[in-house]
C-alpha cells in the first residue's frame, strides 16, 4: 500500500498509466498535480498544480510517444520528459481567443491528432513550432472526447457517435444510443461504453462499426480486454 505516508505526495488520485518504454509510472492527481514511479522511488512534479493561470488545471489524459508523455489537460498538451523530470514543451489551443480543453491524442501517418473541445487538430509530428496555433489543422468543428487508432484506421468519438476517417473525410461507423464515455480497442474488437439514465452498456464492435455482442445490466465507466473472449468492466453499480 502506497500512501502519502510512504511516497506518494498527495490524495484524490484521478488516474495511473504506465510506460513499458521507460519504465515510468504516471500518477495523475484531481489537481493537476503529478507523481512519477520507477524502481521503487517516487517523485513529485507540482508544475501544473502549481500554474498561476485561471480555470482548470485537469489532467485528461496521457499519449506516451518516443519515451516522452504527452499531457492532454483543459489548457492544452504538455511535454513532460520523464528521465530528465521536467515539462519541456506546452502547446495552447485557441480558436477566436478561446483555449480549447484537449481531451485525447494519437499519432498517425506522421501526424498529431488532438481531440479537443472545438473538434479534431491536426499537425506534423515533425513540425518544430507546435506552440504556434496557427501550425494546427482543424479536421473538424465537433467536440471529441477520443481520438485513437485502430487496425490501422482512426477512429475519433464526438457524444455519441463515433467516426472513422477515410482520407481526410471523417465518416459515421457507429451510432450509441446513449452519450459514449469510453472507448478501448482490444486485439481485434472496439468495446464501447455508453450510458445515460436509460441506457446502460458496454457494446462490442468489429473494426467495421458493426455490433456483434453487447452486455447490459451494468453502468459502465471502462473497459479493458485482457485476452480474446476476456473483458473487465468498471462498474459504477458493482466495482
């Protein structure tokens, strides 16, 4: 058990990830703040909880590319250096003097793609001024709470409906009944999470969109495929 007694420096932890790469794992905290993990030996880093900056510090998620974290918070995407323990780069999202929250990002065909609170963004992972917006693609005007990939395709989540792009052409490949809160790829299936006060489920889908099982009679936060046939729930109702 590790407490603030022992290593950890804070309380309200909102997520844990960690990198196989770099051997790191990321302790995410309700404000902002951040422990690092390896071997055994915590670290702190209050750089975000500690921003002088008005509105939220929230951590959304995390992209681990080429051993570094991409940070996707409600303020724009951070670039934390584990090894060296600092935040090396910030990129701020803004349209019409708005930031945009970024709530997801991937890597595909060389290229950035950021799901943001005013839609898809897109950039060069070669581009050496990504903290200029102007070096920014919007793909497109939805806001989209995930953007991942998928045998080879990618796929991006918009309330709830989820969208699969051809080209530059981003298309329908599923319609949820109910607001989607998670999507997780497995080795072959899309598992879907989709709630409201009268649906509840997790949907199971082919790489195509198409449904070929469902569960219901759960509220379901997330999911995770640990082998084929095998699937964890998180549930609101039953843990």
């Amino acid at each position: 058990m590790y407490s603030k007694v022992n290593g950890l420096s804070d309380v309200e932890i909102s997520w844990i990830r960690y990198d196989a790469q770099t051997g790191y794992l990321l302790i995410v905290y309700q404000d902002g703040n951040i422990d690092l993990l390896h071997d055994h030996s915590f670290y702190n880093m209050p750089d975000i909880r500690n921003l002088n900056i008005t509105g939220s510090k929230r951590i959304n998620s995390v992209y681990f590319y080429q051993q570094l974290f991409y940070l996707c918070t409600d303020f724009g995407i951070l670039l934390l250096d584990p090894v060296k323990k600092e935040i090396r780069e910030s990129y701020v999202l803004q349209q019409n003097a708005q930031v945009l929250q970024v709530h997801a990002l991937t890597v595909y065909q060389d290229s950035f793609y950021a799901a943001t609170s005013n839609g898809i963004l897109v950039a060069s992972v070669q581009d050496p001024a990504l903290q200029n917006f102007a070096h920014w693609t919007a793909r497109s005007s939805q806001e989209s709470t995930e953007v991942f990939v998928h045998q080879g395709h990618l796929f991006f989540v918009a309330s709830d409906t989820m969208y699969l792009y051809q080209g530059v052409t981003p298309v329908m490949t599923y319609a949820a009944q109910a607001p989607i809160q998670r999507v997780r790829a497995g080795a072959q299936h899309l598992y879907v999470c989709e709630r409201n006060d009268n649906r509840r489920a997790v949907m199971v889908l082919d790489e195509n969109g198409v449904v070929i099982d469902s569960i219901f009679n759960v509220n379901p936060n997330d999911v995770l495929e640990t082998a084929p046939g095998e699937i964890w729930v998180a549930d609101e109702w039953q843990g």
